[in-house]
C-alpha cells in the first residue's frame, strides 16, 4: 500500500501532504522526535522516537520500501531509502532519484568542508514556488507509483 513517511521535525509542507493524502486517500506517517499536532484526518499518524540524533532517520529507513515516498531533505537518508526502493521528494519539490543522489551527497560534502572552514551557508529561504513545485512533484509521483512506475 503506498504510504507517505515524512520526516516532520522541520518540514515546512506537512498541510500540502495531507491534502494530497487526502486527495488520494493515502497513509501518512509523521516520524518526529518530539510530539506535534497531527489533523484527526483518517490514515495520518504520528511515530515519535527517541531524541538520538538519527531516531527518526532510522525509523523511516529501515521502514520504506517499493510503492512509498518519503518527503525529507535530508540528503543521507533520501540515499537510504532510494537504496531500498522507495521514492523521495524534498520539501522544495526536488525528486531524489538514483541518477542525481551522486550528485547530492557530494555537493553535501563539499559544504561540509566549506562550512568547517567557515564559510557561511545554508538553505535559501523556503518559498512559494517552492511549495508549488513540491505539490506538483508529488502529484507527480503519486500518479507514477499508482500507474507502476516509480
């Protein structure tokens, strides 16, 4: 059954997932290290895990596969669950996929080395675009996964 795993902790379009959910009638999973308000929407629910550093990582790896998506910008754990099959989308509307996560986890790195030796970075500003492309990328994929496709 296609599921949505969110990786909530900071996800600025959790209210987008659900309306999709709701559109599609499909499961959510909200995974977070500390409780937060989750809609009484049939088929949304909240796995709260413990405060480790990658709880709620784990939590979602280890639990996606074929036919799910998971939202998260987290690039590592997008890897993860592209390795066992499932779909990612990032909360700007990037679809992770196996040609571009390469890509990802090196300028990731190279960040990292940038930002250790002090240059400041960081995520631009989320937009409206950015919501707009993320809604359409999941219609997108949602529509994939349904037809067979990935």
């Amino acid at each position: 059954m296609l599921q949505i795993l969110v990786d909530a902790d900071a996800s600025p379009v959790k209210q987008e997932i659900y309306k999709i959910a709701a559109r599609h009638q499909l499961a959510v999973i909200l995974v977070a290290n500390a409780s937060m308000f989750v809609p009484s929407q049939p088929g949304v629910s909240l796995q709260v895990v413990s405060g480790d550093f990658d709880a709620a990582d784990d939590w979602i790896a280890d639990r996606a596969g074929e036919g799910d998506i998971v939202v998260t910008a987290d690039i590592p754990l997008a890897a993860r669950c592209l390795a066992r099959g499932a779909a990612v989308v990032a909360p700007t509307g990037r679809r992770f996929t196996e040609d571009n996560i390469g890509d990802a986890l090196a300028t990731r790195e190279l960040m990292a080395d940038a930002r250790a030796y002090g240059v400041r970075s960081g995520p631009p500003p989320f937009t409206k675009r950015d919501r707009s492309q993320f809604l359409q990328q999941m219609e997108q994929t949602v529509q994939a996964i349904k037809r067979g496709r990935r």
